[in-house]
C-alpha cells in the first residue's frame, strides 16, 4: 500500500513561496492545507493575495491546459500539481484540471489528496472510463481491493481490450486473493499480449500461492494453447515460456518463427542471445552483429570508418568505442587482451569511470570518455564496437592454447592499502552482497528482498556483509532488516569504482544477484557468487564455453524453478559457510 499521509506545510512555507512571487506554487499549497485542515488564517489571506495577483488573475483556460499538459507529459509532477491547483480554484469543477491534479497528487505519493482533487467532479458517470479508472486506481493504491475490483469490473466493459486495464484488474484480483480469477485473467491476456514476460512473471505469482508446479503448469499452459506456433502471439508467448523454463533452444524456436511473421530488429537480437546460450555461436554471433539495427541507442559514436575485422594492425590506430552497459563493458573488456596482441596502436572510449582501472591494464593505449562529444572527430584508421570484439575472438579463444589473465584487473593500490588496512582493524569474516538492481520487469526477477536474501546467511558476530547497493533507500531497509552484520560500504558505490574495486578485493568474496557487482567480481578474479533467475537468457552465465573463458571464478546459483529462490540461496549459504570452515 502506497503512502498516504497528511504532509504538514509549515506557516514559513506559505511565506516564501509569497515573498518569491511563486504565486502558483502558493495556491497549490493554499489547496493542499485547505483540504487537510492546515493553516486556515493565513491560507484565506495568502489565496487572495495570490489570485488578485497580474501573474494568475490574467490566466486562461487553454494556455494553462496546455502548460499543465506539457508538465504531464514530461513527468514533472510537481509542476503540475501547482498548474493543476490554480486551474481547479480559477476555474472550479474544470474536468482537465481536476484529472490533472489528481494524477499529480498520485505520483507524487499523496493519496489522501486524490480525493479531494476529485470532488468538484462528483461520482463517475458508468460510461466515464478515465474517472472510473482514476477512482480505481486510487481504490488499489489504499489496498481497498474489493472497491478496485468493483470498478475494474465495469471498466472492462468499457473497454475489454485495454491491456493495462486487464493487468490491474487482475492485480486487484491477486490482492483479494482470488488466485483463480486473477489466473483466469492473466491466461486469457496472454494469449494476445505483446508482453508475455510481463504476464508470466505475474502468472508465477499466482501459481505459487497456489502452491501449483510452475514448470507443470508453465508446460500444459504451452501444450494447449501456444506450441502449435501458428501466430505471431503464439511464437511469442512460446519463446516467454521457454525462457523461464529455461529451454533455449525451443526460445530460439520461437523467435525464429516470430520473425516470419514481423522481421523486427529486436526479435532477431533477442534469437541471438537465445541462440548464444543454447550454444550455437555461428548463428548467435551472426545476429548479434545486428544489434544496432534493433538499439539506436547503442550507437555511441558514429563512424564513416572502415569496420576492424581482427586482422593484425601495425602502425594503423584502431578506435574502439564501448557499447551498452557497465556490465557488457566489462564482458567486452576481458577480449581486450586478445586485441593488443593484434593491434599496437589502440584507442578506447568506455564509461569515465572505468577508465583508471583498464588504463593500469594497458598503459600505453588512450582512453576516453565515451560520453565526450567530440568523440566523432577521433582521427583513426578502422572502428570496432567492443561488442565485435567478443564476436571476432570468441571461438579462438575458447578452442586454442591462448586464455585470458585472472584476474583480468586490478584496484589501485593506494586505495586497496588504505581500504584492507582500515578492515584489517577488526577480524571479521567480510562478504560484499547486493540483492536488488535494474528497473522494469527483468529487474524484478532478478531481485530480491533483503530479508529473502539472508535469510539463511551464516550467523555470529564474526560475519560482516557490506552493501554494495546505491538505490535511494538502501538504509532504510538495511535499517528495517534490523541485521546488524549487514552494513553500509562508506563508499559512493554508484561512482566511486576505484574504491568499490579496492573494497571487493579486500573482501573475502562477493555474493550478488546478475548486476554489475557480479561483473566486478569476475574481472577482479574473485571467489564470486551469482544467483540467476530462472525467466532470463544471459547468455555469458548460460553458455558453458563463454562462462569458463569470461568468469572462472564465478559460481552460479539457478532458481530450481521461476520465482523460487530458496534453495539457490540456501546451497549457496551453505557453500560460503564450507568455504571458510575448510
């Protein structure tokens, strides 16, 4: 249930927002005490002043909408709180502008001001989706679930093909624990939904509080209504169910015929990652190679420059430009080895943050940020994404008498010595441990609840856990834990990779979800362990010749079936507690 209390605004809030002249700020927070019984004395005074004044008594309707619906847009909330609150006061029962606030006070977590910002427009009308849905919404958001339910039921009247509505209705569902309508919803939605993913993870939900077999069911689910592979839903919602059953080579299946059907970029990049952890490497490569036609975004710095192929270069300068995230960078990094035994002359443009450690690596290349602008104008006589650099070398690698150091980096020692001296001060037994990261959907099923996460860690003083998360809100829930052992690094984990590598190596090992702090462990040669989702690709864990090459000292710890993280976590406790009573 979201937050819902009543925010004290403070007399000397009001004064500044009139001595600044925000006028519009000064009647959104006039509302806001009205309507919580805040302040009365001065909020008739200030209300005044503020609507007599030029800035606000000259305002019409329609430049007002369309700077509230321009903030709306752009998600600055806060704005269009104070532009929705004027244009409901100046022009009350004003349907755009009630909406408006209402949504604003939303996302701003001020539910107990939803209500009143919906007042002036009185009960929905039965034909009034946005109302109702609003209504609804908020109905959820107060864990008042049968209300929800009760108004999603007449909006999928309205409109039975909305997709987000039938995702809420079935949320509202789950949370009045009808687990078998809330199925019956999510099942049927699969069957034409373009996010099957999506609506698995919440069917796996659903099935365990069932305390269903999930690969049982996710199989007959498959059996009856998607393996026949005759739509383009159809081979979708096959490869999602694939994928958390982790059968790669029936993901591919699926992809492969979802591309007959819509040759899009971002299938045929999804085969490729399928293709890779199946272990089929010639095709997997070859639509790899493909990725920027799928991800625009993946294209940091454009070339005209003539594509490096892996040949030996001499005198020519080779310019080489990193690709996606800091854990891919990583990845593509370790192929870096292989490169300089090619190319002399080599110039690298990666994450800033990165660049300290890889240039101890290899000092006599240059390295720059790959966020610089001027990054077009580098005068070079071939380009490589770093990303090619994996497709050029990977088989050579895997098949011949050449392999890549570990670890492949080092801290600096400057840091390693300051941060082991000051831990050496106390004799603990230290793991670094992150348990949540990324955002949307696959960020879910890859995390975990810090209490989930340690619930079967090694007890006793003598253990110290050090949080290498830098999510607003770690302490708190560090705090909430109530686990003395699990602490705060010190460190600005987020930006300070000189010191977060220091501390990892200073460490007795790292413990971690599939996130970058995995990559970190992997590239500084760590005891390293990784707990793996089971509704994920992956393919540098998942195919078994590019994890020995890439991550030897990375342990993995496979989800027994979508969802269920209780015995990876307790074989991979039970390992750490092996590991140091040996």
């Amino acid at each position: 249930m979201r937050e819902s209390s009543v925010r004290v605004i403070a007399s000397e809030e009001l004064d500044a927002a009139f001595k600044s002249g925000a006028y519009d700020e000064l009647i959104a927070l006039c509302w806001e005490c009205s309507v919580t019984q805040q302040n009365k004395p001065l909020v008739s005074i200030y209300l005044k002043k503020a609507l007599r004044s030029e800035e606000i008594s000259t305002l019409s309707v329609e430049p007002l909408r369309v700077a509230g619906d321009t903030a709306r847009q752009e998600e600055r909330w806060g704005e269009a709180k104070n532009i929705a609150a004027v244009g409901s006061i100046l022009f009350h029962g004003n349907r755009f502008f009630c909406l408006l606030l209402a949504e604003a006070c939303f996302q701003l977590d001020q539910l107990g001001l939803v209500g009143p910002a919906l007042a002036p427009l009185g009960e929905p009308a039965s034909d009034d989706f946005v109302l109702l849905n609003t209504h609804a919404s908020l109905a959820h958001a107060h864990a008042n679930y049968a209300e929800a339910v009760r108004l999603f039921e007449r909006l999928v009247v309205i409109e039975p093909r909305n997709y987000d509505l039938q995702v809420n209705y079935a949320a509202a569902l789950f949370g009045l624990e009808r687990w078998v309508d809330a199925q019956g919803v999510l099942e049927g939605l699969l069957q034409t939904s373009d996010h099957p993913i999506d609506i698995l993870f919440r069917l796996i939900r659903i099935y365990k509080k069932q305390s269903l077999d999930i690969d049982t069911k996710l199989r007959a689910l498959d059996e009856e209504y998607f393996s026949g592979l005759k739509t383009f839903s159809e081979a979708k919602a096959h490869s999602a169910i694939s994928l958390f059953l982790s059968d790669f080579e029936e993901l591919a299946k699926g992809f492969e015929v979802a591309l007959q059907f819509n040759n899009e970029p971002t299938i045929r990049f999804e085969l490729a990652e399928a293709q890779l952890a199946s272990g089929d490497l010639d095709a997997g490569f070859l639509n790899y190679a493909k990725r920027f036609e799928a991800f625009s975004e993946l294209a940091y710095c454009e070339s005209k420059l003539p594509r490096y192929q892996g040949q030996v270069l001499e005198d020519e300068k080779l310019f080489v430009w990193g690709e996606q995230g800091i854990g891919d960078e990583i990845l593509f990094g370790f192929f870096f080895e292989e490169l300089a035994r090619r190319v002399n002359n080599v110039v690298v443009a990666m994450a800033p943050k990165l660049i300290p450690a890889y240039q101890r690596k290899f000092p006599s290349w240059t390295f720059l940020s790959r966020y610089d602008p001027a990054l077009s104008q580098t005068v070079a006589d071939y380009v490589c994404p770093s990303g090619d650099l994996m497709i050029l070398f990977t088989k050579e690698l895997v098949s011949g008498a050449v392999r890549i150091s570990h670890p492949f980096l080092k801290p600096d020692p400057n840091r390693y010595a300051e941060i082991r001296g000051y831990l050496e001060r106390t004799n603990k037994r230290r793991i670094c441990v992150s348990w949540r990261g990324g955002r949307g959907i696959n960020g879910q099923i890859r995390s975990l609840d810090l209490a989930e996460f340690m619930r079967d860690a090694p007890a006793g003083d003598e253990w110290e856990f050090i949080s290498m998360q830098f999510e607003e809100g770690m302490e708190a829930e560090i705090r909430q834990h109530g686990d003395r052992r699990v602490t705060l690094s010190g460190l600005d984990n987020k930006n300070d990779i000189e010191g977060v590598f220091a501390l990892l190596a200073s460490c007795a090992g790292v413990v971690t979800i599939d996130n970058s702090v995995a990559h970190f462990g992997a590239v500084l040669g760590l005891p390293t362990r990784v707990v793996i989702p089971a509704g994920q690709t992956q393919f540098r864990w998942k195919n078994k010749s590019l994890k020995n090459l890439l991550f030897p000292e990375v342990h993995l710890y496979v989800q027994e079936s979508p969802g269920v993280w209780d015995g990876a976590m307790k074989k991979l406790w039970l390992d750490i507690s092996k590991q140091f009573s040996e």
